[in-house]
C-alpha cells in the first residue's frame, strides 16, 4: 500500500466516542462498571497460577511500551488486597519499561495462566525498590530479584477469553511450524541491516535460552 494511501486511512480514521460507539454499539452497563480496587480470594488464587505477565507503561510524552515477564511459577507477591509486587530478573539491561515508571507510574498488567483462556487485567501506578526483604521474598532459583516493581491498584477486572479462543493459543495443533517462525537473531540482523554468516548455526540458538537466571 503506498503512503499516500496509508496517510488517508489515518486522516480518515474515527476520532469520537460516538463514531466509535457507531460501530461497535454500547456495553452493557454491568460490564462498564465490572472494575474494582481490589483483589479478591479468587483473584489472588489466579495470581497465584499466573507465571506470565505483560507491563504496559508509558512516559511523560505518551511514548508507550509493553514487555513480557515471566517464571516457571508465579512471580507475582500480593501485599494486601490493593498491592502487588513484582520482580525483575536478569535481561538486556535497557530497563524500558522502569524509565518510564520514573515518568509516568501508571501501569497496566494482563496476566495468564498457562492453558486457561481467561485474562486477569490490572490497572494502577507502580513504584521501583530495592529494599532486601522485598527482593529476597521474590527470590527464584536461590538469586534475589534485582529489583522489585510495587504496583498498587486502581483497577482489576476479568477480560473474556475471546481472543485466546481465536488465537488457539494454548492449541498446539495450531502452533505454525518452528522452521518457519524467523529466529530472533536474524530479524534483528535484518532490523539493523548486518549479515548473518553463511555458516552460522540455524537460529534459535541465542545464548540467553541457557541463561535465565
């Protein structure tokens, strides 16, 4: 599609609630107002289960981020019913989304339970500690957490499992053969246009797969 194409759909693209409201219709009132401030005992239980995660974050200007977190079991600690810890391991540094927790402390957090198409969503503001009881409680593998991100909450809610559904996510019969998923190393060779030796080993061989703690 050329640009010019491309420039007309966004100028040309919804800019009201009622325009939006004019395609997809009004939510029933009972689920607007299905947040709460809070967990409950169920919700603690899913926390309990949900070992990945995605933190959505963005700075002072908007600039927007979501990364993925995630352990064999469940990385997140629950203070009470309105706070929630999690803990950051080991990674390439680049800290995205805790620069923009210094700017801006809203978050927004989906959690998964492998295998269950149900999505927990929370909404708050997050604070970053180094404090050495908090980092030792969100210890995995005998190393403390390198640092521990509280989040309190505004809002938890339930999303309905739709667009798991549709995805198949948890389906391996549906997952599309390795072979042809791209290796993270050659798409960032191609994203910052280095060559890859001819004689390198296939991909998905990354050093991190064997350093994950």
């Amino acid at each position: 599609m050329d640009v010019d194409r491309i420039d007309e759909l966004v100028q040309n693209g919804i800019g009201t609630k009622e325009e939006l409201e004019a395609v997809l219709g009004i939510p029933h009132p009972a689920i607007v107002d299905k947040a709460r401030p809070h967990l409950t005992p169920l919700i603690r239980d899913f926390l309990s289960l949900a070992r990945f995660f995605t933190l959505a974050t963005a700075d002072a200007a908007g600039n927007c981020d979501c990364s993925p977190r995630g352990d064999i079991t469940s990385s997140v600690l629950v203070l009470d019913d309105h706070t929630i810890v999690l803990p950051d391991r080991p990674g390439n540094r680049r800290a995205d989304s805790y620069r923009n927790i210094l700017e801006n402390p809203h978050v927004g957090l989906l959690f998964f339970v492998p295998g269950d198409e149900e999505v927990l969503r929370v909404n708050g503001r997050a604070t970053l500690s180094t404090d050495a009881e908090l980092l030792e409680k969100l210890s995995l593998h005998g190393k403390p957490a390198q640092l521990a991100v509280i989040v309190r909450i505004d809002e938890v809610f339930l999303h309905c499992a739709r667009a798991l559904l549709r995805a198949k996510l948890w389906d391996s019969s549906a997952y599309p053969a390795r072979r042809l998923v791209p290796s993270m190393r050659d798409m960032h060779a191609e994203l910052v246009s280095i060559e890859v030796p001819a004689d390198a080993e296939p991909g998905k061989g990354e050093l991190y797969r064997e350093y994950l703690y």
